[in-house]
C-alpha cells in the first residue's frame, strides 16, 4: 500500500512484500514508477481519478519478471476522503495460478465434449446404416411382390422377380445374423476409406448396383429411373464402396418417395479433371425454401417425412464430406430436386 504524496510520488505505508523488494530494491520506501513500466500508463488515468478525489481505478492484471521469475500484479487506485490518495500493488500469482488451471480443466473438457459428440454422431449414422441396411432388399422384395400380384407377367420374367426376391431375403437375412458383428466393425470404418485407384470404389459401378436394386420399387410405383452415364468408363473416386451405395441409396430413395407417378428420375454421372460429379434429379415438388439451409442436418424432414428417421440426408453429408468431397441441393428447373454430389478421383498407381 503506496501513500500519494504528488505527482509521481508514492510513499510505502505497509511492509514491503517480497516481489516489491525485488522489483523496487531491498531497502526501497517509496515506488519509483520507472521500477514496473506498466504503470506509467495507469498512474495517468489514476491522476485524473485522484483529481476528482472519489472513485477507484483498476489496471487489470499485468506480468513482471523478476529475479525469482514472473509475478502477476495488479494495480487499484483509491480516492478517499479528505483528499487522501492510495495506491495498492496486489500480487494475483495464486488467482493467476488458479484461472490458469480452469482453463485447462475447461480445455479438456471441451476436448471430451467433442470426443463423446464424434462418439454419438458415429453411432447415429452407424444406426442409420443398418436401418438402411435392413430396409433396403426389402424395398426391393416389396416392389418384385407387388409386380408379381399386379401385373400380367411372362414366365421369364415372373421367374427373374422371384430370384430377385430370393436374393434379397437371404440378403436380409444375412444382415440380421451378423448386424453386432457389423456393428462393431463399421464403428472403425466409418473413418477408413481408399484413395488409390486400385482398391477404390467405381462410382459407375456402384451406380449401376442401386439402379438395379430399386428398379422394381420404381416400376411398382410408376416412375421411371434412368442411369445417365456420358463415359461408361471406370470412375474410380475415393471412399468406400459399401458406403457410397449407401449414399446413392439414401439420395435415390429420397427421389422416388417423392416422385409422382408418370415422372422421371435421372442420375447422371460426369467425368471431370480430377472429381467426379453425380446428380440425382426428380420431377417432385422440390424442397421448402425454409428447409433448404437444414435439409443435411440431423433429424431434419422436408414435406414428406414420416417412417423417415431424418438421418439420412445427414450420413450422405457426413460422409462425402468426411471423403473431401461436397454435396449440396438445387432446384431443378421446372421444378423439381437436385442433389449434385462431388467426389475427388482416386489417385492411380
């Protein structure tokens, strides 16, 4: 505690704690200000505080270093009654100390909190692709069924519908044996995926399988898929081949469920320099405007979503993304949907 005796006078009026001693000299009575340069700049302002002789300033932590290393200051300036004038030095070394373990403590928690959050988004999707999983040879046996029950049929093709039924359920069945197993091991692959040409995934292949699993939900419902391929050469893209079936998938069924009957839905596939771009293009009523921002967000629907979990469009995001790709929504001129995504080529040899 320093007593104002002028302007840039300041007597010692308490004993001297240690850092004073050290910054100002063993023996030192009074604070030469020229001792601790950060306070020429406050001692100004408290001047002005002084003058008016009511009132108290505070500088604010600031850092000296000293002999013994660095000590943590802060400086009040007091007005008191009957025009005395105090200046008081506080060392903060224990808060200083303490707020710095917070935030540490805050900086681990918040690396935690985004750990558990990646945790959780992993099962969700995880979540999402078994349902999808499961959901999808029975979209396939559910169409083969119902063009057996509706429509006049030649024996060939009764005999290719109910193959492909059959295929389908032992599929199915399949996947419900094994779902912990692949469970377990699709947690670790969510983040794995190819980028070397010869283990990647060919994005026209990978077409052609969707196209060919939902064309007899497509002609149950009376829409007509189209595969629109300008080079019917390999595309090998990075990612993951299960996985980018799933997206095509997710982006296919999302078409039709809102498709009308007599319309068309098209997926175009381009070969550019070094991506390569697909497009899933449906004659429905396109997208809300006030839903178009939140469409790839978690849990979001559009006009029609019931039975939908609302994950899907947010695994298709996820995981292009996660692949350095894009994915993103457009009107459709003359109304309609787009969904163009964007995968980078895989790198050859």
């Amino acid at each position: 505690v320093l007593q104002r005796e002028g302007p840039g006078s300041y007597r010692l009026i308490s004993l001297a704690p240690l850092w004073f001693r050290e910054l100002c000299g063993p023996e030192a009575a009074a604070l030469d200000p020229t001792s601790m340069p950060f306070l020429e700049g406050f001692l100004e302002e408290a001047e002005v505080l002084w003058a008016k002789g009511d009132g108290v300033l505070r500088s604010g932590i600031w850092h000296e270093q000293g002999q013994r290393g660095e000590w943590h200051l802060e400086a009040t300036a007091l007005a008191l009654e009957g025009d005395r004038s105090l200046l008081v030095i506080e060392s903060l070394d224990d808060l200083y100390r303490e707020r710095l373990d917070l935030l540490q403590i805050a900086r681990r928690e918040k690396l935690d909190q985004e750990h558990l959050r990646k945790e959780v988004d992993k099962k969700e999707v995880l979540l999402h692709c078994i349902i999808h999983d499961l959901r999808g040879p029975l979209s396939a046996m559910v169409g083969s069924m119902s063009l057996l029950r509706d429509k006049e049929l030649s024996d060939e093709r009764a005999r290719e519908l109910l193959e492909l039924g059959l295929g389908q359920a032992r599929d199915q069945e399949a996947m419900i044996r094994s779902v912990l197993e692949v469970f377990a091991a699709e947690v670790e692959e969510l983040e794995t995926f190819e980028l070397t040409a010869e283990h990647a995934p060919d994005a026209l292949a990978c077409a052609r399988k969707v196209v060919e699993r939902f064309e007899p939900a497509f002609l149950q419902r009376g829409v007509r898929l189209v595969l629109d391929a300008v080079d019917s050469l390999p595309l090998a893209v990075v990612g993951h081949e299960g996985r980018l079936q799933r997206v095509l998938s997710n982006l296919i069924e999302n078409a039709l469920r809102h498709s009308p009957r007599g319309t068309e839905v098209t997926l175009s596939i381009f070969a550019e320099a070094d991506a390569c771009r697909l497009e899933i293009k449906d004659q429905g009523p396109g997208v809300d405007a006030d839903q178009v921002e939140f469409i790839f967000d978690k849990f979001r629907g559009g006009r029609s979503s019931a039975g939908v979990a609302g994950l899907g469009l947010y695994f298709c995001r996820r995981t292009i993304e996660l692949w350095g790709g894009s994915i993103q929504y457009q009107d459709a001129a003359g109304g309609g949907a787009i969904f163009c995504l964007r995968l980078p080529r895989a790198v050859v040899g």
